[in-house]
C-alpha cells in the first residue's frame, strides 16, 4: 500500500496535480462519517504523480477564514 505524507483539501473547483498543475483524475473514493477521502492521479503522462484529497465543510464554507 503507497503511504501519502501530504494531504491536500478540496472543494467544488477540479483538482489539479499539486506538481504541475495539469487536471487529476479520481482512482479510489473512500467516504467515512465524518470525512471523504480521494486518491487522485495525475493525467500529464510525464507526471503521473499520486495524492490525497479530503473534503473538508468548513474550509468550503469560509467557516476557516
């Protein structure tokens, strides 16, 4: 299993790769309770990197700011 050391939050807007920019695609959703987890995968073919997104309802509320 591939450990992820960051963890990146997301919100109504695509997802981009945090490496270069390029849109990301979903390859696992795990929902919970009280989190949604996605793994994502980058569609540059020169990339390819792999991360974590959770959903976070505070953040996309503004309740954070």
């Amino acid at each position: 299993m591939k450990s992820f050391s960051e963890i990146f939050i997301y919100s109504d807007q695509p997802v981009t790769c945090p490496n270069c920019g390029s849109r990301s695609e979903i390859i696992l959703e795990l929902s919970q309770i009280n989190y949604q987890t996605q793994i994502h995968k980058c569609k540059n073919t020169k990339c390819v990197h792999e991360f974590e997104m959770q959903y976070d309802e505070e953040f996309d509320n503004g309740a954070l700011l």
